[in-house]
C-alpha cells in the first residue's frame, strides 16, 4: 500500500525526532510499479512491485551528510540519520548551505488516478493481446511495455516545513518492425489515469510507422527543411525548461549568455510565436507543487512571445544575486501565440523537406549554443510538392536548439500533445525551415 499522508507525517517526525544535526530535510516516498512487456508478438514478462524508502540530508556546523534507507522501521530510520551525521562530520563545508525552509503553503496539484493504481490484469492483458493479435495480422513483429505507476512523497524540515504529494501514470510505448527488419515504428504516450491511454491509437501509429517506412531510399545529409512530430520534439525538447539557469547565464556558460556577466532576459531569443511556460496545475501534465529546494511553485512563462523573460535562480544564488527563488520550473510546456497548424497543413506547404518521426541517442555537444548531436530512428520520410513521397535513410544530426527555435526558422507550430512518460511535457508538432544532418546513418 501506498503511504498516507499521516503516516508520511509520523515517519519524518520520527526520523527528524533523532537528528542532533544543526539542520536537516528527510524525504519518505513509496511506489507501486506495475508492467507487461511484450516481445516477437507474445507476452514476455508481468509483474508488481512495491517500494518504500528514506532519505535525509543534514549539517552539521555548516558540513552536508546524506544517507537512506529501505526500512523505515523506527531502528533503521534512527541509523540513518547517525549514518547521515557520521557523513557530515568528516565532509568538507557546503559552501552553498543555506537553512531548510520553514512552513510554507503549497496549493495542491491534481495529479492522481486510482484506475493507474488499481490496475485491471485481465483488461490490460485483453489491450496488449489486441495489439499483438493487430501485428500478426498486419505482418509486423511487435515489442512494447505497458506500464502505471502510483506513487506518493513527502518532506520535512527541521524548520518546520512539510509537503506531501500524490501522483500517478500509465503509459505505453510500442516498436513494431518488418520481418525482414529493413522497417520499424515508435509510438509511445502517456496519461495520468490508465482510462485515458489510447492503447489503440499507440499501436495503429507504430504499426503505420513501420509498414509506411518500408523499401527506404537512399537519400544525402545536408540542410533540410523539416516536420518534427512530436515525439520528436520531446527528444530534443522535453527537459528544455529546465535548461534556463540563471547562475550558467551570469557565469558566462549558457545560451543566455550576454557580455560583462550579463544576461539576455527581455531579449527575443526565439520565434515571436513560441511560449515556454511551466504549470504546476496544467490539467495534462501536471507537476509538483514545489520547485528547486522547496519552494512553492506558480505557473510562470519562460519564454513569452519568443522573448526571454525568467531565468532560473535557485535559493542559494537568489540569495547571492540579491533575487527571488524562481517558483519553477516543474514541467514543460511549449505553446504557439498564433493558431497552431495541423501536421497535414504544414506537409502541404512543404516544396521539399523530411518528416521525421523520433530522435534518439541525443547529447549535447556546446551548452553556450545550446547545441546537441544525435541520430533519427523510426521513421523518415521524404516531402516533395506538399506530399509525402517515400521513405528514407537515417541521418545523424548536429543542430544548435536556439537557431532551430529562432526569428525566421519556425514555420509552423502544431496543438501540443503530452509525450513523455515520468517527467510528461506537452509539446507541439514543429515545422523548421533548417535543420543540420551530417551524415547518413543504417540504424533503423
């Protein structure tokens, strides 16, 4: 069984109760997992497991320790907070400690489904049979994982402060792949409540994926006008908010960089059209209600109309800048100003480019241009005359984030969906007038 909030509340009291330390913040969480994994048209595995845990930071004359635990009997959470102070006594200073937080108000976020939780076998096995049962038909070799999971946290400072949060998810991705495994397709989404996942719909698309990419043409890297769905905007995209740190910015090493320990706040640093937000509340991708060190979290723009207009200063840097903690972000979303186009629209306005279905082996390679590498997978094809025409190889990409989002580059932006599975982000399709691909690649 999950935690309840009151017995969240009696744990880090117990474990706050045995601290000696000048400061300390415990944590308690506990899990439900829950899966079925299929491969080659057949059920592979199954399962559920529970988990509980601990863990606790303290200070001790200005020194840091950690230590967890898997017992939260009242004997092991006593050993480790000794184990945390043991830690701290012989650690260097924290140079950036600042005191735990005292109360705060945190308004609540709706983020839990009991039907993730309470999960239905047989209705699950019925889903995922139907799907295999679809591939066998169609002529693919389908492998997926269907998975929920509920889950509860709570912290607690020595200072008073206490939060506690609930919050669940099911989702289920799917790669269905040609006989011959010249041919393959991705899809994969994710709910809150495991009614709301469209296990059809991710099923259809990764099995339409992998017959429509099937016979690919051999075709040159170079600049490409280009379709992104949305999965592969989440691939690039989906931690993105994240990205927008304030002391990286001051220090001269981020993006948002500008000359004499500057930063580019109030600049247009992307498409007029393009809004970053983070919303602790948004209905689809709910997030915590507390930011970086325990902060309450508000529904705050990053980037409002393509300017730049919060960056994101932590408790320790607020305080050396003289700032405000920033009450974010906790999740990523990436909406249009204007009307957001269809996927059909922008492939009928495109004279010549690529849709491209999926990203995958992403890293990044110059944090001051924002710049990443990494290689198409699932699915390419080519456009010509606002159509569709055929598949085409892989490429290997190199690709600056801010010169993809900036003025004059985007040239559609599409109704954001929710992609991800444990950190969700609802993203748009884009349409992108350059895009870099270096070189071809025969991953499939």
């Amino acid at each position: 069984m999950l935690l309840t909030e009151d017995e969240a509340r009696t744990l880090t009291r117990e474990a706050l109760s045995k601290v000696k330390a000048d400061d300390a913040q415990v944590s308690v969480s506990s899990e439900k997992l829950s899966h079925l994994r299929f491969a080659r048209n057949a059920f592979l595995t199954s399962g559920t497991t529970f988990e509980r845990s601990a863990s606790i930071t303290v200070w001790v004359n200005g020194k840091k320790g950690g230590s967890s635990t898997s017992d939260l009997g009242k004997a092991s959470l006593e050993a480790m907070v000794r184990e945390a102070e043991r830690v701290a006594a012989i650690s260097p200073k924290d140079r950036e400690y600042l005191p735990t937080l005292g109360a705060q108000k945190y308004k609540p976020v709706d983020a839990y489904d009991r039907s993730s939780e309470d999960v239905s076998y047989e209705e699950r096995a019925k889903h995922v049979a139907d799907i295999l049962s679809e591939s066998e038909k169609k002529g693919v070799i389908s492998a997926g994982f269907h998975q929920t999971r509920a889950s509860v946290g709570a912290f607690a400072t020595k200072n008073g402060n206490f939060g506690f949060e609930k919050e669940t998810v099911a989702a289920l991705s799917v790669t269905a792949r040609s006989t011959d495994g010249s041919s393959s397709g991705y899809f994969q989404r994710s709910s809150i409540g495991l009614a709301e996942l469209d296990t059809r719909r991710i099923a259809g698309e990764s099995i339409r994926k992998c017959l429509e990419g099937r016979g690919a043409k051999s075709l040159e890297p170079g600049v490409y006008t280009v379709i992104l769905e949305p999965q592969a905007v989440e691939d690039l995209l989906g931690r993105f908010s994240f990205q927008f740190n304030a002391r990286s910015a001051e220090e001269g090493r981020s993006p948002f960089s500008a000359s004499g320990g500057k930063t580019r706040l109030g600049e247009k640093v992307f498409d007029q059209r393009i809004n970053m937000i983070s919303d602790p509340w948004n209905a689809s991708v709910p997030g915590s209600f507390s930011a970086d060190g325990g902060v309450p979290a508000e529904k705050m723009y990053f980037v409002r109309n393509g300017v730049l207009e919060n960056l994101v200063y932590n408790r320790f840097w607020a305080a050396k800048s003289g700032k405000s903690p920033t009450p974010g972000p906790v999740n990523t979303i990436i909406t249009s100003s204007s009307e957001s186009d269809t996927l059909e629209s922008m492939i009928g306005s495109t004279k010549r480019g690529l849709l491209i279905s999926r990203f995958w082996y992403i890293r990044a390679t110059d944090p001051k241009t924002a710049s990443v590498t990494g290689l198409t997978r699932d699915g390419v094809w080519l456009i010509e005359g606002g159509k569709v025409k055929h598949p085409v190889n892989n490429f290997r990409f190199n690709q600056s984030i801010i010169e993809m989002l900036a003025e004059g580059n985007v040239e559609g932006i599409g109704t954001p969906e929710r992609v991800g599975i444990g950190n969700a982000s609802l993203l748009p399709a884009l349409k992108l007038h350059k895009f870099n691909f270096t070189s071809r690649s025969e991953a499939v």
